[in-house]
C-alpha cells in the first residue's frame, strides 16, 4: 500500500492517479478525505497529531507528505516542525519510505536565477526559514540511517483545477471573467512554472525509484520558461482575451499589504518576482528521460479542463 498525505490538494489529486500504475492499494489521508472506489481508502487524520499520524502511515510501504498548509507565516511556524515530526516518527516506526514534496523558498536569493539542486541553502524569507527547518529534520533522519526519504522540489504551479495557484488565480481566472489578468514584480524576466499533472508523474516516479532515495530531486520543468508577459499573453491568445497584464511593481504589493493579509504574506516573497526564477530540473529528465510539457500545451489542457 502507498498513503497519500494532504490527498486532497493540488498535487495529492493526480498524484492518486498516477499511483495506480505502481500499487493496487491507495490510502488517502486529509481531514476531510471524502469517500473510498476501487482501489483507494479514504483515511481522516489530523497530521499535527502524534497518534493519529501514526495510524494515517501505517501499513505503507511508501508515504507521500503532499501537504499544503493556509500561506501564513505563523501557520507554517507553529504547525510544519509539529507534523513533520509526527509523519517523520510514524516513517520510522513502520519502516515506511517518505517523498516529501518540497518548495524553492529555502534557497539562497541569489540562486533564484537558475536553481538547481546544489544551489546553496540560505533562505530570505520566514516561510524559507520554515522549509529549510523542516528539510533539515528529514536529512537529519535519513543520514542517521533511520529512514529512507527524499525531497521532490517543485517551483510555482500551473495546471488544471489548480485553484490555489498563483497563474490559476490572477491569471486565469481574471481572464475568464473578463478581468484584466495580474503579475508581480517585473513581467520581462523569465519565470518557470511546473505542469501539475507533470509534478504528480514524477513524484510517483521518484517513490517506486528505489535508488532515487537519500537525495533532493527537481521535478520536471519545460527548460523554455517564458517571462510574465508572454505566459499571460499564451493565455490571453489561447483563451480569445489577449488583455495586457496590470504589473504591480514590489512597492506597490508591499504597500497593499498593510491592507491585504494575502499581499502582506507575498510581499517576503517578491525576491522570486523582482528577478529571473529558472528552475533547472535536468538531472530528473536525464536519469528518466523525462520530457516536460511544453507550455503552450499545458495552458491548452489548462484552458480545456478548467
């Protein structure tokens, strides 16, 4: 059996899918798993909980913490070190292999331009402090020879029913209501973006790659990462609204965070906007001859399944 922790966000949806190919028995974990077909079981837990963590693991062969937490600072400080801890623990107790599905916001601001998974550890913001925290408490584990893990790493999401993203929700959206769709920082640099359904493939590659374990790994990203302005007009193009972008300067997000809690926890995060974001997944395409979606094609799927 292979467990899916945080089943119902953006990435544990298709991922499920993608499972199906590798087991013939899939626990779905979150607070609210909805029900159980075929093949899969619908498990309620509460990760913060030792107990009830503990259960959510057992049995698995392997374990994916997928996870997504509200996007507050305070949130992740008081409730990622808890639950990793429990999923970590529970791992080790059931001799379970852990994917924990990672973020870009622990490294380095000057590695922005082109990350890779070398690029030096060193994050900017309080939300990169708290991935590094919980990063270094899956190593710690696994170079004690405790547990078997690995960190898959993706950069910003694009993709369809991505309701929480960035692209899906100022871009998007904005553009089929007619709106006029919203980028950050400087819309003339080159910003990578994950296709969803590509991030769950390889995810479920990763864990039943029995030598994939003990390292970080970026996951699939089309090397042709276009700037703000010409994702915004593929999507403009594609969907018959070709409305130019509303740019909001860093100053301009800074101050309307003194009105906005959203803008107020985005604006420790315009560093990624204010610079080229390139995000380097070679060494996955390599080793299994991968090959990302290209862009277009995925704002296609996007636009048609909605």
């Amino acid at each position: 059996m292979q467990t899916i922790l945080g089943a119902n966000g953006t990435i544990g949806k298709p991922l499920a899918k993608e499972l199906k190919a590798y087991t013939d028995r899939i626990r779905l974990v979150s607070r609210q798993p909805g029900t159980s077909s075929g093949n899969t079981e619908a498990f309620p837990a509460d990760l913060t909980d030792p107990e009830q963590a503990m259960q959510a693991v057992k049995g698995s062969e392997v374990a994916y913490l997928v996870v997504g937490l509200d996007y507050r600072l305070g949130t992740w400080q008081q409730l990622w070190p808890r639950l990793m801890r429990n999923v970590l623990d529970a791992c080790i107790r059931h001799e379970t292999k852990l994917v924990f599905f990672d973020n870009v916001y622990l490294y380095d601001k000057k590695a922005v331009p082109h990350m890779t998974e070398q690029s030096p550890v060193n994050p900017p913001s309080g939300k990169g402090r708290v991935r590094q925290q919980i990063a270094s408490m899956l190593m710690q584990e696994v170079e004690a020879g405790r547990l078997q893990a690995l960190i898959a790493r993706a950069p910003d999401f694009y993709g369809p029913e991505n309701h929480k993203s960035f692209a899906y929700e100022v871009i998007y959206r904005n553009l089929k209501k007619g709106k006029q769709p919203l980028w950050m920082g400087k819309s003339d640099l080159r910003h990578s973006f994950i296709y969803t359904p590509d991030a769950a493939k390889a995810t479920a590659i990763l864990g039943n790659t029995p030598d994939a374990y003990g390292q970080a790994w970026h996951l699939p990203t089309h090397p042709d990462a276009p700037t703000g302005r010409q994702f915004i007009r593929w999507f403009g193009q594609e969907m018959g609204s070709p409305k130019k972008p509303m740019v909001m300067p860093t100053w301009m997000v800074r101050t309307a965070g003194l009105f906005s809690p959203l803008m107020k926890e985005l604006g420790e995060m315009m560093y990624q906007y204010d610079q080229e974001y390139f995000f380097d997944s070679s060494k996955f395409t390599r080793r299994f001859d991968f090959q990302p979606t290209p862009y277009l094609d995925g704002i296609r799927e996007t636009i048609r399944i909605g």
